[in-house]
C-alpha cells in the first residue's frame, strides 16, 4: 500500500514520462468493485489524450501526476508500473496511459484505491485535499511545534496507532510505516496517548521524521514495489518479513497480532505494554 516513502519515490521515479504525450488513454477495462473514478472513467480518454506529461509529487499516501492542466491521482492501494512497451503490461488494469514513444504507465487496485483524474482544480476529493493541505513529515515545516499541535485532550483518549495512521491526522503515515516508528520510539501500538509523556512524545516526533526520511531515502520498504516493479531497499524492522524472528535491537521474538482493523507487530522487550 502506498504510504508517504512510497509516494514520495514513485514521484521522483516518475520523471521516466516527464514531457512525454499522452496517445491512449484505457480506464476501467477490468472493471474493480473498490476502484473509483473522478466522473464516468470512460471520459478519461477524451480529457487526457494529447496532453504533455509535467511534475509528479507525492502527497500522504497519493501521486499527483500533472499533464498539462489535467491532474491524475493515484491513491493508497494502487499499484503503478511503467513498461516500455505493450508487450509487458499485464493483462487486467484499471488506468493505462500510453505515450507517443510507445512506453506505458499501467495502474492497478489491490484491494482498494483511487484513480482520478480531472482539470486543476476541480476535485472534490476530500482526502486528496488534506493530503494536499497538510505538511509532510518529509519537509520542513513538519516541525515539533506543528506535531504537538496535533495532540488534544480528545486525542489522549486514543491508542498511539489510531493516533497516529487514522483520520488523516498525518496523510500517508498508515499502519505500515507505523511499525517501525513506535520500535525506534520504543512504543507499544496498544498505548493510550495519555500515558505517553512528554519526553516519549518529542522522541516519537523525532522517530516519525528520522524513519520516514530514512524509508524514503531508501525507496521505500522492502513490503513494497516501485514504478519498476522492484522491492525498496528499506529493511522493515517490524513487518510480515521479521514476524517469529528475533528483534534486531534486542533479539527477542517479534509479536503479531490484530489490532483496530489491522495487523501490529512489536518486541515485547522493546516496547512494553
């Protein structure tokens, strides 16, 4: 699934297809129950078509690829591939871009995912514009006084991972990149906000920023696949990969267990609950 080390590399990676035109467009071929459209995805043709591809960014868990005054969003969930030729691309897809060089941009759904597309500014997407809104843990101006702000005394109440990876409180921080970041802030997922005190908070903050960049620097996690189809080169401390195996801080056997909707790995002698 995409989440901010993802979006963030496939972004960069997209400037294989930067001012390249658009020839074909092909939406909804395989039609997905979870995949959705900005509009009828038959139009995607007709708005897309002789457009010149420009920047990619990625924003939370999103890609924004611009074409000219046209915007394709992708979302957590889709799989994006780029091919140099038709003979390459798989045989279901949910988004296919061909260029006037013959290469290809193939998007698919996993479980679920967004493929949008639509003129600047003319989205009514309500996650792509926090994504768009808030700052990333990437940048700058993602800084202590603004990740303090973030904590109230409702969000006191919550676990540290429904604090952290729900309600695009952080877009693009999700349960995957969680994992790593509560082991390097030696933090168990089940604690409650209102027991992490101040000193554990400014080290959570400073393990969200270290471990993002890290993860991106790296091309993402090795869970995952780039614009290439390869694994990314950041070994995942706490993922399906180390589950039964010794910690690499400590050594103790890493846990795994359901939690909120979704899976939570930990080191029961790193991250005490």
């Amino acid at each position: 699934m995409l989440e901010i080390p993802e979006s963030s590399n496939l972004a960069q990676q997209n400037e294989v297809v930067f001012g390249k035109t658009i020839k074909t467009v092909i939406a909804n071929q395989s039609p997905h129950k979870f995949a959705f459209y900005h509009g009828d995805p038959l139009n995607y043709s007709r708005l897309l078509s002789e457009q010149v591809i420009g920047r990619s960014i990625g924003m939370g868990s999103m890609v924004e690829i611009s074409a000219g005054n046209r915007r394709i969003v992708l979302s957590e969930g889709v799989n994006l591939r780029y091919y140099n030729n038709s003979n390459e691309i798989p045989l279901k897809h949910q988004l296919l871009i061909e260029f006037a060089d013959g290469s290809i941009l193939v998007a698919s759904v996993q479980m679920y995912g967004a493929i949008l597309a639509f003129l600047e500014g003319n989205s009514d997407n309500k996650y792509y514009h926090i994504a768009r809104e808030k700052p990333s843990p990437l940048n700058d101006n993602f800084d202590l006084i603004y990740f303090n702000s973030l904590r109230n005394q409702d969000s006191d109440l919550l676990s540290v991972k429904a604090y952290l990876a729900t309600q695009q409180r952080i877009p693009g921080l999700g349960n995957g990149v969680l994992q790593d970041i509560l082991l390097k802030a030696g933090i168990h997922p089940k604690r409650k906000m209102n027991t992490i005190a101040e000193k554990e908070y400014i080290g959570l903050f400073y393990s969200v920023k270290s471990t993002l960049y890290e993860m991106a620097r790296l091309g993402g996690r090795d869970t995952e696949r780039d614009l290439f189809g390869m694994a990314g080169r950041y070994k995942t401390l706490l993922s399906k990969n180390t589950v039964g195996k010794p910690c690499s801080i400590c050594g103790t056997v890493i846990e795994k267990t359901s939690y909120l909707g979704g899976v939570i790995y930990w080191c029961p002698k790193c991250q005490p609950f």
